[in-house]
C-alpha cells in the first residue's frame, strides 16, 4: 500500500520529464512531485468563505479511497493480503466514490468552473465507467472470476492465449486510463485554460494541504491504472502467494519497470497527439465502450473457456 | 302489512296507484312529497314481503327469484329516489323552475311510473308486460319534458318517438311468440302466460322464436338503451328533473331488460332456436365501446353519466349475453350495484346542480374544496361507477371480465378496452369536477346525503361482503336464466 | 270454402302492402294522407274479415277503431294540420323515389325470406297474413327514415302500426287485441297532438317552443 | 403471525375512519389539525412499526400460513397466507410505512389542508400491507385498487396546481390499465370455471400460448404499477405530486408492491418458465435504467428527478427479475437464486435510500416554502447540516457506490450477469452483455446525476432568498432521514444479513439458495465461490476509514494547519453573484448533447437579438419524452378523433336515429335469414 504511495510521484514525475524531453525541453527534476507535495502541505490553506464541511473532507475521502482501489490491485504479487476484500468492479466502484465526491466538492464553492469540470467530468465518466464495467466483463469471464489476484494468476498462467477480446479489452483499457487520469486528448493536465480543463477545474478551489491530498490521489490513480494494465494484461513476474521473498522482490522490481515502461509510452502518446474538444470526447470512449461491449459479445458467443 | 287482505304482489301494484290517483288530487307539495315517501316505503314493504311469501302464479301475476330480484331493486331505489326527491323538488319550487300544478302532476306521475314499473315487472302475460312497459315509458315521457324549455320538450320528443318505434317492434315480436306458442298451447290467454310459455318452449317452432327474439331485442332494447337504439337516454336524462334520471337509470332500464331476459329465458329453453347469446353479447359490446367514446365530449354533467348507464348496460347485457353461472351471477350483481350506485350518483349530480346553479361541467370545478360532501361523493360515486374497488362494481367487473377472458379472449379484449375508455372520460371530467381551481357559485348546500351514503354503503359492502342468503338467491336465479 | 277464405284474407293483406308501396311512391302530402285513409279502410276490412272468419266477435272493435280513428280522424287531422301549419304540399325526400321503392320491394323479400320459413307450421292465413304485416311494418319503418317531413313521418308510423295490427288479428285467438289497438291510438292520438301542440313543421325533431307558449297562452 | 398481520391492516382502516370521524365530528382548525395529524401518523407508525416485527419474524422464522376470511367473493372467501416471499416484501413495505409515518410526524404538520391526507393515508398502508397476503386474486385485485385508489387521493391531496390534477388523472388512467391487465392475467389462469384462489392456480395445466399471455398480461400490469418503460409516464408525474413522504411510500414502497405482483405472478403462479420470457424482461429492464437516469439527469424538479431516478431502479430490479427467469428456466438454479436476491436486494435498498431522498426534498421543500426547482435552491447545506449529511449518504447509495448498499445489488446484478454465458440460447447471448453495459452505463449516470442532484440544490450558494433563509427542519424529520441513511450504510457493511435472510424466498421461488454469507472470513458475501469474487463492505469501509484517518493524522501532524477564509478565487474572477453558479441545466449540458439528439429528440437554439436591441439572447432547449411524444399522444388523438367522429351521434336529427334502428332491424333480419 505505501508503496504504491511513494511510487505515485515518481511515475508522475517520470512522465512529465519525458514529455518535456519528447518536447526538447529539460523539464522539472524527476523528484519535482514529491517537492510540490512538501510545498503544499506546508502551505495555509485558503479557503473559499463559502466552503462546507464537505469540501473540507472531499481530499481526504478522494484520496483514501482511490488509494484502498490501488492497494487493491495486485501490484507485484498475486494473493496479497485482503485483496479479496473488493474485486473488480468494487475497485472500479471506488474510484467511482472518489470521482463522486469530487464532483460534489467542485461545485460547492459555487463558482462557474467548479461546474465547468463537474459537469465534463461527469460525462467522461458516465461513459467511461461503462467502458470499464464492460471490460471487466471480458476478463472476468476469460479468467472466470473478478478477483484480480485470480485474474492475474490466471493471466500469467499458460491456458490464455492470445484472444481478440483481450485485444479489444487492452485497448478500451488504454482509452479509459487516459480519460480517467485526465490525460491528453481527453483532457490536459498542466493547462489551466478555461476552456481546456476538465480536472483541473473541479479543484481549483483547492490549496495547501487539501491540493496535496488530490494532487497525490491523481498520482496514485495513475499508478493504479497502468498496474492494472499491467497486471491483467502483462502479468509476467507477478509473485505468487507464498513465493518467498526473492520472488517478491523480483515482482517488485518488474513492476517499476512496467510502469516506467507504461509511463514512457503514455507521455509519448501525449506528445504525439493533440488535445480532443470537449464534445468529441464522447466519441473516443463510446469507441472505448463499443470495443469493451464487442469484447464481451464475442466471450458470450464463443462460450469457450 | 302482514295480515293485510291485500296480497304482497298486489300491494306493490295497488299502493302506487292508489297513490297515485291521491296525489292527483291533492294539492300542496310538502305534503304530497310525504305521500310519495310513504307510498314508495310502503312499496318497498310490500316488495321485502315477496321475500318471504311467494304467491302462487296467476294468469296475470307472478313472482319467481327472478323478478323478486328486480322489484325489490326497483321499489328501493323508487324509495330513496323519492326522499331525494323531496328535497329537490323543494329547491326546484323555489327558484321557480316547476310550479305547484306541475308538481302534482309531477307526483302522481311518479307514482304511475312506479305502478307502471312494477306491473311489468310482476305480470305474467307477455302482452301486460308490454302495456306496463308502455305505460311507464308514457309517464316518464311527461316528467322528461316537466320543465318545458326547448331542451326539455326536445328530449320528451325524441324520447316518445324513438320510445314508440321500439314499443312497436317489441309488441310485434310479443305477437311473433303469440304465434309460435299457438300451434303448441291453443288459441287464447294461455299462449301469452309466460310460466306456460317456459314449460313449453322447448316445442315451439324455433324459427319463429328466433324471429320474435330479433324484436323483442332491438324492441325492448330500445327501452335498455342499447347503441345505436339508444339517441333517446342521453337527452332524456339530461333534460329531466334529476329524481326521474336515477330512476330512469336506475329502474326503467332495468325493467326494459328485465322484459328481454324473460325472453331470452324462453330462447334459450329452446335448443333449436339460435342462441341469444351472441347477439345480446354484440350488442352490449357495441353500446359498451361507443358509449365510453361519447363520455369524452360530454359538456353536461347529466348527459355524461346518461352515457355512463348506456356504458353499463353494455356491460349488463354483455354479462347475461356470456351467460353461465358465472356471466348470469355477474350480470345480476352488476346490474343491482349499477342501479344503486347511478342512482347515488344523479342524486350528488342533482344537488351539485342545484348549488351551482348549472349542469355544464366546464362551469362546476373544485367541488371538494368548495363542498367537500358533495365533491367527495362524486368522487366515491365515480369510482363506484368506474369499477374501482372497494366498491361493489368491481366485483362484477371482475367477474365478468375474468370469466370471460378464459372463454373469449377478444370479447374480453373489447370489453376491456370500452371499459378503460370509459374509465378515462369518467375520470377525466372528476378530476376537474371535483379538483382544481374551484369555479362557479359556493353557496351553502341543503342537500339530502342520507339517499346518497345509503347506496353508496350499500355498494361499498357489497364490493366485500355479500351476504350468503344474497349469494344464493343470486346464484339460483344464475341457474334459472341458463 | 276455406280457400276462399284464405284468398280474400291475402288479397287484403296483399293490397295493404301495395298500398304502402303507393305511400312510397307519393310525392305529394294531401295523396299521401288520402292513401293513408285508404289503408286504413283495407286494414279495417281486413280485421273484419279476421273477425269473421275466425269468429271473434270482439275483432270487430278493433276493425271500428281502424277505421274511424285511423281512416277519417287521424287523416282529417292530418289534413288540417298542413293547412294550419302551412306544411309544404311537397314531401321531401331522402333518397329517390325510385330507390326507396326498390328499397320496399327488397324490405318485402326480406321480410317474405324470413318469415315464411318460419311459419312453415302455422295455419296458412296466419301465416300470409304475418308475412305481409312485416313488409307493412318496415315498409312504415322506411317511410318514416325516408321522409323529411312530420306528416309523412307520422303517416309511417300509422302504416307501421297498421301491419302491427294486422298481424296480431293474423295471429289466430290472440286476447289482448283489442287493448293493444286502444293503446296504440292513443299513442298515434299523442304523437298528432305533439305535432299540433310543438308545431313541428318540416322536421320531426324540431320543436317550436314560442308557438307553444303562444298556444298555452303564457308568455315568460 | 398472519392474523396479526390481517388486524393490523384492520386498525390502518380503523385510523383512516377514525380520522374521517373526527373530521366529521368538527374539530377542524388548525389545532385539531395538528392533533389529528398527530394522532394519525402515530397510529400508523405503531401499527407499521408491530407489522414490521411480525413480518420480520416470519421472514426469518419462516412462518407460512393461511387463512380464509369470508369476505370478497363469496364462494370463495378471502384467502390471505404468509410465505418468505409475502414476508420479505411485507417487510420493506412494513419498514417504509414506519419511516414514513415517522416522518410525517413532523412533516405532516406542515401540511395545508390535512385532511385531504389524513383519512387515506393509512388506507393506502393498509392496501400496500394487504397485497403481498392476499391469496386470490379478487382479495388481490381489491388490496391492489385499495391502495392505488388511497395513492390517487393523496396524489390530489394538493389539488393546486393544475398538473398535480393532471398527474392524478394520468396516474389513475394508468393504474386502472394495469389493474385490467392484472385482471385478465387472473382470469387467464382461473380458467373458465373461476378458480381464483392462488392455491388452484399453481396447479392448474396452461398452454404455452397461455401462460405466455400471463407473462406479457403481468408485465403490462405489474409493469405499469412499477413504472417500466414505456409504461412510466405517469410515475414522474404522480410521485412527486403527492406529499413528501406520500411521494417516498410511492416511490419507495408501492413499486415494490408491483415487482411483488410480477414475481408472484411469473414465478409462482404460471409454474416453469420459457427461457424467451427474459428476453422481454430483460429489455424493458435495460431500456427502463438507462432512459430513467437520462431523464433524471435532465430533470430540474427535484422530486421529479426522484421519481425518474426510481424507475431508473425499478429498471435494474427487472434485469434481475428478468436474469433470474431465464436462468431457472435453463435450470441453473443457484444461479437464479443469485439474480433474484440481487433484485430484491436491490429492491430493498432502494427503498432505503429513496425514502431518505424523498425525506430530503420534503425538507428542503418545508425549509424553502414548496421550492421544487433545484435551479432554485443551493446553498442548503449550510442551513440544513443534518439532513444534507443523511442525504448525502442516500444519494451515494442511490448512486451505487461502494461501501453502501445500493452498491451491493448492483454488484450481485453484475455477478449473476458475469454466469449468464453458460446459457445455452443465443438470443440472451446477445441480449445479455447489452443489457449489462445498460446496467453500467446506468450506474455510472445514476452517479452523475446525483452529483448534479445533490451539487446543484444542496451546495453552492443559495440561488434565491428562499433557499438562503431555509431552515433546517424539525426532530421527526432528520432523524427519518439518519434512520434510513444509518440502515442504508448498515447494509453496505453487513449485506450479508439480508442476502441470508433473502434465501427462503430464493428458496421457494426457484428452488435454490446462495450460499450463506454469514459464516464467510470476515464477514464477506461470496456469491458463487471464493475465487470468483467476492466483496466485504465492512474491510473496504475500515481500510477507507482508516486510511483516511492515517492521512488525516499525517497530513495534522506534519503539515501545516493554517488556514484562511477568503472569497472564492474562481480562477481570479471578481465578485462571483450567486447566478453565476453553473446550473443543473448547464450541468447536464453535456451528457444532453450526447444521448439528447437520440433519446429526447432535444434541440437547442439560440434565439439572437437583433445588433442594437436590448433584448436578452436566449437560448431555448426544448426535450420530448419520445414513449410520450410516439405512444401516448397518438393513442390520445386517436381516441380524441374517435370521440370527434363519434360525437356527431349525439346531434343527429331523430329521423336520423331511426334510421339506425331501421338499419339494425334489417340487418339483424338479414342475419338472421341467412343464418336459416
């Protein structure tokens, strides 16, 4: 769990100073996050007059929350303890909680980007929320379970075979990891151009510590989802339960390296393309919800597993 | 009345029409509108009596399950008319719309409408059965057109024309069975009592019954106020004073069916004759559709609920036309909670009127805020009507409409379809009668409720409790109409 | 002897029925209400007929009442009526001539297809008799459907209760006659009444209320 | 048990004719109001709060009786019995009838005219107790009208405005409907010869065609009661008409009265079910949740948004009614155990936490005067602490989330979903994975659309001086509202409790239970087995807790814990006015471009004023409900042009009137020769 929280800003930072390189620029240190993160929480927080109790809770809740999601996630070893304690579509349901209170903590000050990023947040996750469900439907019914440790010993075990679905699943994945972290084409995460910002906006109104706390859940959420990728799509050198520390190490160290591998890519893919407006947004995750339904269709009627 | 010398089936004719020849003479409404109650309690006295003592059939009269049915109805409902009628009238004399002469015409000829009703209803000569029927169209005639405006006399036209056609063809069917019963009973009185009629009718030529059957249904039909035969009811109902509508709705048309359901008795004794089913089926099907469709553009409180009866006598005959014990129980049960409960509803209806001064719905809204009894029991009225249960219309309905489902899935689909239409246009116009923004006048009311609470309670159990003594009555006079 | 019988009882009835056809085929208001006085004569002649032949004397009454009530009241009435009311002398018609006449022949197939297999056990007077009062009765029908006007209207009445009558005298010893033809005079007595008294003119159905209030003498 | 249960269904009637008495009796005014009221709801919470341990106790002592009354029809009495099933409804009936007259308690003073609502609230309790006991089906029918006649009086309890009349009609035309087609799915499975009673029903042999008839008969009138599309239109209408907690019984309670008539009637009484009959379900339940979000996520009145929002659930019920039928009629049992429990689950959750909503808006619309419109309202969660925190709960349950209830049915819906490849037919294999991504799709908007509901009226800040001088409201009312949030979190912790409590009637119905969950490590629900999935609300709530805490302490401990009130930054821009808030319209802006053009047919347009004209700009949306706008309406002008042409009839001269007798003579004539 704690791992996950101090990996969280390196891969950020990782991703930001490959972009900058991609862009001939030397870009921030890669321990710039972990710097930013001091530097909020040292900072006061102001707060909007007009703030409730909600607003003042909402970093926490968002954070924890999609921190448990992320713990949840078989990271380097399969079979970790209480990861039966959610499967799939309770972790998804969590980031669900946490992207709900956000909303609600966006538009409590009452300003009109507040509404601005509640109002697009909620249709990028309207959609992609389906998208996701469907796709777990693919591999829960490959892998016959929606335990993620499950899934991912299965994946890592030799009876998958390469499937259509699961390429269709991969890519619907992608689609829907870049819209929920609030990436380029769906949505930039340095710009503060009102026009642009979806995340952004809805957090504004934060400072200080509260900024920290949704800074770090937007981290963490990165980290979550390319260990999902990773996990389900390239579980290799996942330890499993019970292997000894050696194999758990060995896990360990291949999951930062799958993620460098998918934070690389990601800032790649970031750089090579231009950010979406707003409203073709919905035709790149109903592409992502089509694919994730086409996905689950073909296992329904192949019936083979 | 017990110990009198007088006959129970005699005194339900004689009381009427001793009373009615006393409130022709006698002037002064207060105390005729105590006569008419007296007479008609007395009536209905003499009708419980038929309960118990069942009179042997003479030539003229008789009283089988069957009728006792429909007299006591009949003179129940003539009873709580005419103490409803007693404070109408009241109002009716006050602001000027009858004056005194009329109003002793207008009692005695409520008197001669019930001898009228009651002497069809207990003959057993198929020819008295017509004269009675007759008569009692004849005086309700006269009360239709009371009020002589334009409407009114109209409405009296249409209805003794339209009333005469039908009165023609019926007597002509009468001759047509006179005929097929001849070759088999012998010439004179005897081929026109009914109680010989049903012994026999298995050996008359059937083709003539069938002959007879096609009057005596778009005759007496007429009277029931069947569709297309039916352009009299809505205007007579309208233009009438209010007391002769309840017992238009809920007596008259009863006793026109009544006539036909002896008919049909002697049809279906016959196992070669068509069977009337069918045709009374159609019938009831066609009124049952297109009055639920006229409900809709209705603007006068009382001609809506003129087609809310023809609506119900589709149904009644519907009923007995499915026939069976179940089809009979419910025909039976649905024609009793239909008389009882229009009749509480032209009751409400005659008041709501008389406060507002007018029958146009569109000037009468808000009722249960401005007159929270009489809005209430439109509203329960309404729903009575409308089939909703608690109410005793919904067990007929129920009846009817599951049994026939099993049988006739699409007679039913049609039925149901005509009731739904129906119930739309009913609540269609309580909703604005009884809710929303109140309109018109707010006067204070001096109604009569206790008529109205009687049937609508009586309605009310018998939507949850019928009594087993009724149930077997009922289900004995099922078995007897086949 | 019974064929003659037989024969003078059908060309009675027979000749009611053509005189409905005449009544079809009138055009003008005072030939129809003569035709009219005309078959009631032929319907009193008929129930006299019946009454002999079948030896009820009390038949007789109703073939009186034929044929001084329908045969010279009612059509005097009539007569006056359109003097008074100022009745158009032409009968308004809904459809042709022509094609109610052709309605009147198909009525009286009907009526003969239906009823003559019906009747095939009753005594063969009765049942011509019967036949042809049911051709009367919707031929009156069709008058009164087919014609714009109160007379005439009323005049189809009169025709329809004439075969009305016909058959009940046709139907042999059947009691009540009498009665029933009381009955009905007083009903067709009203129905001329409410003409004279709403003073209905061209339409059966429109009721002229300011002339009855004149004629009650009461103004309000 | 049921005896107890009948008498307390006798004293509801008993408090509805004393209220009518008093009424009657002349203590009117406004104190007597208030004791009435009183003396009312009070009655009807002891005597729902009695019925709901009785039924609770039969549900888990698994009680089954009957008993016949001789009432009703008479050769057959009234037959009222108890199973698992009556008793699991009876108790969310029961549980809902309680929190509502609790709440009435202090809502119902508030009323403007109590008695318009006195006298049948207690009928409309007694009629929703009646109908899960009944045993025949005229006891059935008559319970069922009972209570949608009681629901159609208090729908015009507040007769003002205009549409709640309109509501009222539409809402009876429409129960009426579903009464007739109940009635005729009774008359079907009676038979010719009448046997109503449910005992005779079961055992009676049907034709395919038959029982098919039933299916499509039950979903017409459950269906319409319960508010399926396209059977719904006058669900958003009606509920919201009616007084608060009226609306919350409604809502809450009575559709689940109508999804126990269809589980009565289609996995009861018909006997074996086809595995096409889901295909219908499974549709009406996809197509159901999807629109009734979409709608709920464009609606600005916020009861209205409420009732949309139920049939949203109502949809999500029927997925797994409909995934239940067709997995007992392949015969996979454990699997259809599994779907039935995540449809009553779901049932009784959303009882739960739309009672608390409903709760809610009666608060915010005592607090602000009847202030319905959210574009209205902000800001309440300032003035009104207690009820903005149990609503809150409501709403995140309502929106599915974890670690609350409402998330629990869905996922148990998603799991039955997961084991649906192993049927063998290939419709619902198509079918199947499409009605799943609807359920998805409908979860994730449910969530937006709370996010909107609860974003919009309860924070920001106040739109109008109403919502700014709202008060918070009295004692009864908010601790309603915290006892269905609490109850609402309780099973988010602990679903194993009524998953367990659910399996005799999973039991009886297909023969099936899902394993116990009580017994599960730590206390889990593992529907099918452990290494499919599993789900512990109770670790997931501790982790988040604790978690949360840890972070909490940290962040105190080593952060800085200055702070600072300041005005709003809103990326610099000055002087905020309160209409600069993004509405609830702009809010949903986007998702109504994306399913509006297919889903509402919806346009907007600018209307531009001309340059130099000091006439606002305007933009003007306008959205149809097309079930509304390609089914109602044309039936509604087909029976107006039928009643136009029709109409003629009534002015015809009556020469005319006799031609219609003359024809039916000739006609009948005509037949008649023919026919010889």
């Amino acid at each position: 769990m704690f791992l996950v929280l101090l990996v969280a800003p390196l891969l950020t930072g990782l991703v930001r100073k490959v972009k900058a390189r991609l862009q001939r620029r030397r870009g921030p240190p890669l321990l710039q996050p972990y710097r930013d993160l001091r530097r909020l929480l040292h900072k006061e927080v102001v707060l909007a007059e007009n703030a409730s109790w909600l607003f003042r809770v909402a970093p926490y809740l968002v954070f924890t929350a999609t921190w448990v999601a992320a713990a949840l996630v078989p990271t380097f070893a399969t079979g970790l303890l209480f990861s039966w304690t959610g499967d799939l579509i309770a972790i998804i349901a969590l980031l669900a909680t946490a992207r709900f209170l956000l909303g609600l903590a966006a538009l409590d000050i009452g300003t009109s980007f507040g509404g601005i990023g509640a109002s697009r947040e909620s249709l990028i996750a309207s959609l992609a929320e389906p998208a996701t469900i469907m796709i777990v439907f693919t591999i829960a019914l490959i892998a016959g379970s929606t335990q993620l440790s499950h899934i991912a010993a299965f994946m890592a075990s030799e009876d998958v075979g390469l499937r259509v679905s699961l390429a269709f699943a991969l890519v619907a994945l992608v689609i829907v990891a870049i819209a929920e972290n609030a990436r380029i084409p769906v949505d930039n995460p340095a710009t503060h151009l009102e026009l642009t910002m979806v995340h952004e906006a809805m957090v504004l109104e934060y400072s200080g510590r509260h900024l920290a706390m949704i800074e770090a859940a937007a981290w963490v959420k990165l980290v979550f989802h390319l260990s999902l990728i990773a996990c389900i799509f390239f579980p290799f050198g996942l330890a499993q339960n019970g292997g000894g520390l050696v194999a758990y190490a060995m896990g360990a160290g291949l999951w930062l390296l799958k993620l460098a591998a998918g934070g690389v890519l990601l800032a790649m893919f970031e750089t090579s393309i231009a950010k979406m407006r707003v409203f073709r947004v919905p035709g790149f995750l109903g592409g992502a919800l089509m694919l994730g339904l086409l996905a689950t269709l073909l296992l329904f009627i192949s019936g083979s597993f | 009345m017990i110990g009198t010398p007088v006959s129970p089936e005699a005194a339900v004719l004689l009381v009427p029409l001793v009373a009615a020849g006393l409130l022709a003479l006698l002037p002064g409404y207060r105390l005729s509108a105590r006569i008419n109650v007296v007479a008609s309690a007395l009536s209905l006295l003499a009708a419980v009596q038929l309960l118990f003592h069942r009179p042997e059939a003479g030539p003229l009269l008789f009283v089988d399950d069957l009728n006792v049915v429909f007299i006591l109805l009949n003179t129940l409902v003539g009873f709580t008319t005419s103490v409803f009628s007693a404070s109408y009238i009241g109002h009716e004399l006050e602001i000027g719309r009858l004056t005194r002469g009329y109003l002793r015409f207008y009692h005695a000829m409520y008197q001669l409408m019930m001898f009228g009703m009651n002497l069809a209803l207990v003959a057993n000569n198929i020819g008295l059965i017509w004269v009675a029927v007759e008569l009692a169209t004849l005086t309700t005639v006269l009360m239709v057109g009371i009020y002589r405006t334009h409407e009114a006399l109209e409405a009296a036209w249409k209805y003794f024309i339209l009333g005469s056609v039908g009165i023609a063809l019926a007597l002509f069917g009468t001759i047509l069975v006179y005929l097929a019963a001849h070759p088999v009973i012998g010439e004179g009185a005897d081929a026109m009592v009914w109680t010989i009629l049903i012994g026999r009718a298995a050996e008359f030529d059937p083709a003539l019954l069938n002959l007879a059957f096609v009057f005596l249904l778009l005759g007496y039909g007429t009277k029931v106020g069947l569709a297309p035969l039916h352009a009299w009811l809505p205007d007579a109902h309208a233009e009438g004073p209010t007391p002769i509508s309840a017992v238009l709705s809920g007596l008259l048309l009863n006793v026109a069916l009544y006539a036909l359901l002896r008919f049909k008795m002697l049809l279906a004794a016959h196992p070669g004759a068509i069977a009337p089913g069918p045709l009374m089926v159609m019938l009831g099907l066609v009124s049952l559709v297109f009055a639920a469709f006229m409900l809709y553009r209705r603007r006068d409180i009382k001609r809506m609920f003129a087609y809310s009866s023809i609506e119900h006598m589709g149904i009644i005959v519907f009923a007995f036309g499915m026939a069976g014990p179940l089809g009979n129980f419910a025909g039976l049960l649905h024609m009793t909670m239909h008389s009882l409960t229009k009749s509480a509803i032209f009751f409400t209806v005659g008041h709501i009127a008389q406060v507002k001064g007018t029958q146009r719905m569109a000037e009468i809204r808000g009722l249960t805020e401005t007159h929270p009894v009489l809005g209430w029991s439109l509203v329960a009225g309404v729903a009575a009507i409308a089939g909703l249960p608690p109410f005793g219309v919904f067990m007929s309905e129920f009846l009817v409409v599951s049994s026939t489902f099993a049988r006739e899935p699409l007679l039913a689909l049609v039925l149901v379809f005509g009731v739904l239409i129906g119930f739309g246009a009913l609540l269609l116009r309580v909703t604005s009668l009884a809710f929303g923004e109140p309109v018109g006048r707010t006067g204070p009311v001096q109604a009569s409720t206790l008529p109205i609470f009687a049937h609508l309670a009586l309605v009310l159990v018998a939507g949850l409790y019928l009594p087993p003594g009724l149930v077997a009555w009922f289900q004995n006079v099922a078995r007897l109409l086949g | 002897m019974p064929k003659l019988y037989f024969d003078i009882a059908h060309t009675l009835a027979g000749s009611l029925v053509l005189l409905s056809f005449v009544m079809l085929y009138q055009r003008r208001l005072g030939a129809l209400v003569n035709v009219l006085a005309l078959h009631a004569v032929v319907l009193a002649l008929s129930v006299a007929w019946q009454a002999h032949i079948q030896g009820l004397p009390h038949l007789y009454i109703t073939a009186a009442i034929a044929l001084v009530f329908k045969a010279i009241v009612v059509p005097m009435a009539l007569r006056r009526m359109i003097v008074m009311l100022g009745i158009h002398r032409e009968i308004e018609t809904v459809t042709g001539i022509g094609l109610s006449m052709l309605a009147g022949i198909g009525l009286v197939a009907l009526s003969m297809a239906v009823m003559l297999p019906a009747t095939a056990g009753v005594d063969p007077v009765a049942r011509e008799d019967i036949a042809l009062a049911l051709s009367v009765v919707l031929i009156g029908l069709l008058l009164m459907v087919t014609r714009r006007n109160a007379v005439s209207q009323v005049v189809g009445f009169l025709s329809l209760e004439n075969g009305i009558v016909l058959a009940a005298t046709g139907a042999q010893g059947m009691p009540l006659v009498v009665e029933i033809s009381v009955a009905f005079s007083i009903l067709i007595a009203l129905i001329v009444i409410g003409i004279f008294l709403f003073r209905i003119r061209e339409r059966f159905d429109t009721v002229d209320v300011q002339a009855l209030d004149r004629f009650r003498g009461e103004r309000r | 048990m049921l005896t107890a249960l009948l008498l307390c269904a006798v004293a509801l009637l008993a408090v509805s004719v004393l209220a009518v008495l008093g009424y009657g009796g002349g203590r009117r005014g406004v104190a007597g109001g208030a004791v009435a009221t009183t003396l009312v709801y009070g009655g009807c919470l002891a005597v729902s709060a009695l019925a709901f341990v009785l039924a609770l106790a039969a549900l888990l002592g698994g009680v089954t009786a009957g008993l016949t009354v001789p009432l009703g029809l008479p050769w057959l009495g009234a037959h009222f019995r108890l199973d698992a099933l009556s008793a699991a409804f009876l108790v969310l009936v029961t549980l809902g009838a309680a929190g509502a007259s609790f709440y009435a308690l202090g809502y119902g003073q508030h009323a403007e005219a109590p008695m318009r609502v006195l006298p049948f609230y207690p009928v409309f309790l007694a009629g929703m107790l009646l109908v899960p006991l009944a045993d025949d089906a005229y006891a059935f029918l008559l319970c069922w009208e009972l209570m949608s006649l009681a629901s159609w009086a208090l729908v015009l309890a507040e007769p003002r405005p205009e549409e709640n009349a309109r509501a009222g009609y539409l809402y009876i035309v429409m129960a009426s409907f579903g009464t007739l087609a109940l009635l005729l799915a009774f008359g079907l499975l009676a038979g010719p010869e009448g046997h109503y009673a449910f005992a005779e029903m079961r055992g009676a042999e049907r034709t395919p065609l038959t029982s098919a008839l039933v299916l499509t008969l039950a979903i017409l009138g459950a269906g319409s009661k319960a508010g399926l599309v396209p059977l719904h239109v006058w669900l958003p209408l009606a509920h919201p008409a009616a007084p608060s907690h009226v609306s919350a019984l409604m809502s809450g309670v009575m559709t689940k009265v109508a999804v126990y008539a269809f589980i009565r009637i289609v996995f009861d009484l018909v006997g074996q079910p086809e595995w096409w009959w889901s295909i219908p379900i499974l549709t009406l339940g996809g197509s159901t949740a999807a629109l009734g979000v979409l709608h709920a996520l464009m609606e600005r009145d916020l009861k209205r948004l409420l009732a949309y929002s139920t049939i949203e659930n109502i949809g999500i019920v029927f997925i797994g009614l409909g995934l239940a039928l067709a997995f007992e009629a392949s015969g996979y049992r454990a699997a259809a155990a599994l779907a039935l429990t995540a449809a009553l689950f779901h049932a009784f959750n959303h009882t739960l936490f739309k009672s608390a909503l409903f709760y809610g808006a009666g608060a915010v619309l005592t607090a602000t005067h009847g202030e319905r419109n959210i574009e209205r309202l902000g800001g309440l969660i300032h003035r009104m602490p207690v009820s903005s925190a149990a609503v809150l709960v409501a709403a995140m349950a309502a929106a599915a989330l974890p670690p609350l209830n409402g998330f629990v049915s869905e996922w148990l819906a998603f799991q039955a979903i997961l084991v649906s490849p192993d049927l063998p037919q290939w419709g619902l294999k198509f079918l199947i994975p499409t009605v799943g991504m609807l359920l998805a799709l409908a979860a994730a908007l449910a969530a937006s659309c709370f996010v909107r509901a609860y974003g919009i009226a309860w924070l920001g800040r106040p739109r109008t001086a109403a919502a700014a001088e709202a008060v918070e409201t009295d004692r009864f009312s908010s601790a309603a509202m915290l006892g269905c949030a609490a109850l609402c979190v309780l099973f988010g912790l602990f679903p194993g409790l009524v998953i367990d409590a659910l399996a005799p009637v999973t039991e009886g119905l297909v023969g099936a239970r899902m394993p116990a969950q009580l017994g599960q490590a730590w206390l889990s629900i593992v529907p099918i087995a452990d290494s499919r999935s599993s789900y512990n609300g109770v670790l997931v709530f501790l982790f988040i807790v604790a978690s949360a805490m840890m972070a909490a302490a940290a962040i105190h401990r080593f952060a800085s814990r200055a702070l600072r009130r300041a005005p709003p930054w809103d990326c610099g821009f000055p002087n905020l006015s309160p209409s600069m808030q993004y509405t609830g319209t702009s809010l949903s802006q986007p998702l109504r471009r994306v399913f509006g053009p297919v889903v509402f047919r919806s346009r907007e347009h600018v209307e531009m004023p001309l340059p130099g004209s000091v006439a606002p700009a305007r933009i003007v949306r306008q959205r149809q409900d097309l079930v509304w706008e390609f089914l109602y309406l044309p039936i509604g002008r087909a029976v107006g042009r039928a009643t136009e042409v029709l109409n003629h009839l009534q002015f015809l001269t009556i020469r005319r009137y006799l031609v219609f007798v003359f024809l039916s003579l000739v006609l009948l004539l005509l037949g008649l020769g023919l026919w010889s």
